[in-house]
C-alpha cells in the first residue's frame, strides 16, 4: 500500500511516499480503506526530532498521523462483520507513530465512529481530533452570553470552532487572524452575527492598538474570556486584551512557549486545557461523537485545508508556515 514515511528528523521534505506491506486486522480490529488522514501541529514537532509532552520520539521508519476516515474494508476476529462497507472515522489514540498517513489502516473497533450522513471524511477528520478538543476548551472556559471573548488564530481548525461556539452562546467575539484571507473566512463563518464580532489582522502593524479600538466598538472595555492556542508575544498581546478578573483559557502555544500574564490585569485566572494543570475529561470518545453531531446538525461549519496524500510534505510546510485556513487534511 502507499504510505508517507520518514526515514530521518528534519525538514518537511524528510516525508516520503513509499509502498509498505498492507497491514492485516488481529483481533478486536477492523481494516479502514483511509481517504482522509489529519495532518496536526504535532506531528510537524515529530517530524523534526523535537519530543514534545509526554509523547517520546518515535522509532524510525515511521508512518506518522493519529486521524483516519475511509471505509471498513475487512474484520479481525471477534469483530461484528457488518462494519464491512460502512464509512467511518476513527482517531488513533496518543502515540507518536500512529500510521495515519497510510492508504490502509487497522483501527480498533472501539475506536470507530459510523459518520452521519451529511458529513464528509475530512470534516469527519476535523471533529474527530480538533472538534473533541474545541469541546474541552470551551469545558474549561464556560462562556456565556456575558461573555466577550478573544480568540487567537481564529481561521485555524480550533479558532474557527471557537467563534462559531461562543457567537452561538450569545457572546461577543474578537477573532484573531493572521491576513486578509483569513480575516475574510473568519467574517464569513458568522455573516449574520453584526455587531457581535470583530475580526482584527494581528499581521498587520498596531494590530493590538486595533483590538482594543475594535473592544471598544464590542461595547466592551475589556475582554472577559481569552481562549489562545498561540502563545509567545501574540499570545501575551491578547492576554493584556482581559480586563480584571477574565479568564486565560490556555489550550496550545504553537509559538513555541505559552502566553505570559506579566503584563495583565489584575486576577487573571488562567486555565490549562493541555498539560499538569489539566481537568481529567474522561471519555474522550464521547467528546468526538458529540463534535461529529454538531457537524452532522450544521451547527459547526467546518474548515479545512486540503492536500493531496502523496504532497504531505507540502502540508507540512504550510502548516509551519501558517499558510493554512482551517484543519489541514490530506485526501
């Protein structure tokens, strides 16, 4: 079967496309025909030799990828047979060779979602991963129509989520987004929402002068709720957005380090989504079925980038390079 590998850590171009014995489901597993496979932040750290969290580095060669819809091609042992035909989507659990960037894919059963109709396999991708997270985020952020919220990289596959999620609790929104592209896809994900959102370049020079300028017009003289995935300078420039008492709803720091809150008002709570400081979320399936719902009900439009399979290291690169609108997907 096709696969990308990487024989080495290092730059994108270390992701090749090679032919690799097909794999065969044991007991408890299904073989998954995948047509959609999600491309995460982390597996670019991977791909360059950086651990990052708890998850060592994997052995090499290595198929990496944890998110896979397609169809069930085949049952292992003990599997109900009537999975065969049925369009799936399944993440492939904590692992740093997880093998999603494969044609092929065994999956444990456990681990399926039988997609509803309406949705297709790389929005099925993005909720299976990226939706579960956006629902533990916004657990641990509990927003409500009071609320006027900040939210960095907000064309990304979790931004774009998050101002979907708080516009429809009722809350004013300031979206973050890296160029006009994306300040355009952020506009047009909530073109009824008026006066309740703002989206501000934070490329573009005395963006942070803007968004408070931008607060302003929110009626707002400060935010109650920052959720950053960013970290690093951006991340602390919408950090000093809060006003006394708001919440820093810290879920990743793509910038390297998380946001500091040297420079904030005064009792800023902040809140690990990630990390020692976590909540336990417990079943994380459920987390995933839920987001597929809100997908399949149209409650959540879903963004995503989408690469052809065999140009995983173009997506790689884009994705490092914030060129990307949504969650990046290779199909």
């Amino acid at each position: 079967m096709d696969a990308i590998r990487h024989h080495s850590f290092g730059p994108p171009e270390t992701l090749v496309l090679e032919q690799v014995t097909d794999p065969v489901p044991g007991p408890g597993q299904v073989l998954v025909a995948a047509e959609a496979h999600g491309v995460h932040l982390l597996d670019t750290t991977i791909r360059r030799g950086e651990a990052s969290g708890p998850l060592p580095l994997p052995g090499l060669p290595t198929i990496p990828g944890r998110e896979v819809a397609g169809t069930v091609t085949a049952t292992g042992p003990d599997v109900d047979p009537a999975w065969v035909g049925r369009r799936v989507a399944a993440h492939l659990g904590a692992t740093p060779d997880g093998g999603g960037y494969a044609r092929l894919a065994v999956v444990a059963e456990a681990s399926l979602h039988a997609l509803p109709d309406g949705v297709d396999l790389p929005d099925a991708i993005a909720m299976i991963g990226t939706g579960r997270m956006a629902l533990m985020t916004l657990e641990v952020a509990q927003i409500g129509a009071d609320d006027v919220v900040v939210v960095t990289a907000a064309a990304g596959g979790l931004g774009s989520l998050f101002v979907q999620a708080a516009l429809g609790d009722g809350a004013r929104v300031l979206a973050l987004a890296g160029g006009p592209a994306k300040v355009r896809a952020v506009r047009a994900l909530a073109p009824d929402a008026g006066q309740r959102l703002a989206v501000v370049d934070y490329r573009a020079p005395g963006w942070a002068d803007r968004a408070r300028e931008a607060l302003g017009r929110l009626d707002a003289p400060g935010a109650t709720v920052v959720l950053d995935g960013v970290g690093g300078e951006a991340g602390a420039a919408a950090a000093r957005l809060l006003g006394t008492g708001g919440r820093l709803v810290v879920h990743g720091w793509s910038s390297g380090s998380p946001a500091t809150t040297a420079e904030t008002a005064s009792d800023v709570d902040v809140r690990d989504v990630l990390g020692p400081n976590a909540p336990s979320f417990g079943d994380l399936r459920a987390y995933q079925q839920r987001a597929l719902g809100l997908a399949a009900a149209g409650a959540w439009r879903v963004l995503t980038h989408r690469v052809p399979f065999a140009e995983a290291a173009r997506a790689h690169r884009e994705l490092e390079e914030r060129r990307t609108t949504g969650k990046v997907v290779l199909v």
